[in-house]
C-alpha cells in the first residue's frame, strides 16, 4: 500500500511537485557526498604514488641510538626475511656544498645505487641530460689525497679558500695519475642554488662539480687558526638533478654513494636507517618486520612515513563528510513535509481503513515505508550519479586544477571509488530515513485520533 501510495496520483499537484524535489535534495547531497569523498581518496592516492618514488615501503630507525650499527648485517637479516624483496642501509647527515662562489646547507644521502634505484623510483626522477649513479665507487680506486688525514681538510683547504670567489677548486692536490671522482646526484632545489640548471648541458656535466664539506665526527675542539680542519671534504661529479615534488627533498638533498658518505663521516657499518622493499606478492607489514627485529628499531610504513601530510588529507576528508551530512539532514526536512502533506491529502482513505478495522499501528506503518521508499529513491540515485560523474572525471579528466600545467603535478582532478565510501554514505542516509519514519508515522496517528474525534 506504501508503495501504491507513492506513485498514486494526488488531489493537489503541489504534493507531487514537493515529492520530487524531496527526492532531488536527497539525490542531490547524496552525490556531493559520494564525489567528494572520492576526490579525497584521489588526492591521497596522488600524494602516495608521489611520495612513493623517494620513500622505501618500510623505513627501520634505530629507537634510541644515533645510528644503526652494523647496518649490513642487519640488512642481510631483513632481506632474509619472508615479505621482503630488498634491504639497503642508507646513511643520511647534513654537509655544506660549494661550487664557484655558491654555498649552500644539504642533507647528504649516502646509497646503495642499485638497491636505490629498485626500492624507490629514482631514475624516474632525473631530468633530461642526467643520469643516476652508475655503480658504487670502491673506496680504495680513490686516490689517497682524498682521505689521507694530512691532505685534506686540515692540509689543503684554509679557511680563505673555503670563502674565496675563485673556489676550493683550485687548492685541490696535484694528483699525477686521475682520480675516480666519486658521483653526486642533485636534487632540483640543491642544483639551482649551486648554479646548476634542471637540464644538465654537457658543459656542466663536464664542470667542476661540487665540493662537499661535512663536520667531522670525532673532533673535539675546533682549531681556531684553522676552522676548516674541522671538515672532512671531497668533491663530487653531478651526474644528473632528480625532481621528486617534495620540498623536504627538492630544496637540499645531495645523493651520494654509500661509501662515501660513511667515509666522510668516519662510519664503518653503521646507517642511519634502512629502506625496506615488501614482496609485491606477500609484502611484510610494519608490525611484523618489527616483531622480529624488537624494540630497538623503529619499523614505519609509508602512512607512517608521511602521517602529517595523510592525516591532513583524512581530516578535511572526514570534516567535509560531516557538513555534506548535515547538508542531507537538512534535506530531509522535506521530506517530512512532503509525507506530511501526503498524510493530509489522504485524510479521508485514512479514516476509511480506520473504520473498516485496520489499526492505527498499520496505518502508521504505511507511512513509514513511504518515508523509507522516499528516502532510499534519494539516497540511490544520488550514490548512483556520484560514481558515474566519478567515473567519468577518472577516464576522461573531463574537470581540470587551474594554473599553468606545466608547473602543476596533476592537471585534473584525481578520484578514486571506494565500496567503503559509499557503504558510509548509507549511516546518514539510514538514520535519516529512520528519523523521518517515526516522524511521519506519529503524525498519522495524529490524523487518524483527530478524525475519529
């Protein structure tokens, strides 16, 4: 009979024209929810797949200690383990950088090139002109005069040369046979402030390079007369500049291979952390790897890895769900007021039923499935036009982001449909259709009691 009820033709066409835009309202703050909602997931997904590309699937930090020691070792056992496609440890300190008059603050990375380039996507990074590092540079094929503790900071580079015009080039050691100059890849930032550009010409990559001064980490005091024998230093070949759209990378970071930085800090085995590859069929998850390597090490995924970033992400989604609900809310008063002017319209075949022996809980039933059918017709059709407008927008793109999209990572607006999206959209929608069930069906008693009278 609700049903019925529903598609009956009224005595009034305004009740007709107010159910339908009852249900319109409904429709309507349904798809917000449901295309929101998406774009949220979109721009998560976005920020994933961006910070993926510097970012290990599971990064282990010692939970106390400055440093991980014997990091190898520990990298053997983790790669060791099931879940686990690859393990490398990953030095990371600051340093000063030099080139031609330009003095810049970096964070030095010390890689393994290979397990570098498999874990993260490094190589799809670097701009046109460079490359990434080759192969690691065996310590002992470095000419001595590099490392030697009398020849470099404290026997080769004065203070006057670390700050000349001219550059620390020229106080450099006269090496009769070539040195392998260890390689150095930029980041986007760290390049232009060294008077680099993002596309390395072939005369910059045949430049001077860049000279890398790092505190030492066995000093004890500073010599006074001399202050740049406090630093230990080398030089570096840039071979290409990496963009990874990340400012905490892009401003100041410096790749370099493993044994050079640990030769510049004095470190054996040691890493400041290590950068974990899951297997892409069974991947280890964070709990797990740090179940087995205890509660000295800090295990963290990539949500973990960038929680301020996500959890800014998740805020505005979740706060933007609650005011699109409130939004349904107060759609739903129309349909109250429409089931209400239903329930005056049919006054009369109330009051019939009434008489006839139907009881009022019956009656009052009947409007209750009218609010539901209402309701759910609302809810439906808006959750049905929120995925197709979504779909549409992933395949085609059809809703761009303004600006110059050369500059931007993104030109469209990015979206993803999830089942739990919209088995979320149906809390509001259920409570609503509830709240609006009882409310109709007291106000048919009512009818009926004031009939009967």
């Amino acid at each position: 009979m609700a049903w019925r009820y529903l598609f009956a033709r009224r005595s009034h066409s305004a009740v007709s024209v107010i159910a339908v835009v009852s249900v319109c309202g409904v429709a309507l703050a349904t798809m917000a929810i449901v295309c929101v909602l998406s774009v949220f997931n979109g721009f998560r997904n976005a920020v994933d797949v961006r910070d993926s590309r510097i970012t290990p699937d599971l990064l282990v930090t010692p939970a106390s200690a400055p440093v991980i020691n014997s990091a190898d070792s520990l990298c053997a056992l983790i790669a060791a383990l099931p879940g686990v496609a690859c393990a490398a440890p990953v030095v990371t300190d600051n340093a000063v950088a030099y080139r031609g008059g330009y003095q810049l603050p970096v964070k030095l990375m010390g890689v393994s090139p290979e397990e570098y380039k498999r874990i993260t996507g490094i190589e799809r990074m670097i701009m046109p002109g460079g490359r990434f590092l080759t192969s690691s540079i065996e310590m002992d094929s470095v000419s001595s005069a590099y490392w030697d503790e009398e020849i470099t900071a404290s026997g080769e580079f004065s203070e006057d040369a670390l700050f000349s015009p001219e550059g620390v080039e020229e106080t450099m050691p006269d090496l009769e046979e070539p040195v392998a100059v260890p390689q150095g890849v930029l980041a986007i930032g760290t390049a232009s402030q060294l008077g680099f550009s993002a596309t390395l010409s072939p005369a910059e990559l045949s430049s001077e390079g860049v000279v890398l001064f790092m505190p030492r980490r066995t000093a004890t005091t500073l010599n006074e007369h001399n202050p740049a024998a406090s630093f230990m230093v080398d030089s570096l070949e840039v071979v290409g500049v990496a963009e990874s759209g990340q400012n905490d990378f892009d401003n100041n970071t410096i790749l370099v291979d493993l044994d050079l930085a640990r030769a510049l800090l004095e470190y054996d085995t040691q890493a400041s952390s290590i950068y974990v590859m899951a297997d892409s069929v069974s991947p280890v998850s964070a709990a797990a790897l740090a179940f087995h390597l205890g509660n000295k090490y800090v295990v963290r995924d990539r949500l973990q890895q960038h929680s301020l970033h996500l959890r800014m992400i998740s805020i505005e989604k979740w706060i933007t769900f609650l005011l699109l609900s409130f939004i349904l809310l107060i759609a739903s008063f129309n349909v109250i007021s429409t089931i209400s002017m239903l329930i005056v319209d049919k006054r009369r075949d109330l009051v019939t039923l009434s008489r006839l022996g139907a009881p009022r809980s019956m009656i009052s039933e009947i409007f209750c499935w009218e609010s539901a059918y209402v309701c759910a017709a609302g809810s439906l059709t808006g959750a049905l036009l929120g995925v197709a407008l979504c779909l549409i927008q992933q395949y085609f793109g059809i809703i761009k982001i303004s600006g110059d999209a050369s500059r931007l990572i993104l030109t469209t607006y990015p979206v993803e449909v999830r089942v739990t999206d919209l088995l979320l959209v149906l809390v509001p929608s259920v409570g609503i259709a509830i709240v609006t069930a009882c409310v109709s069906s007291r106000f048919a008693r009512r009818q009926i009691e004031s009939s009967s009278l």
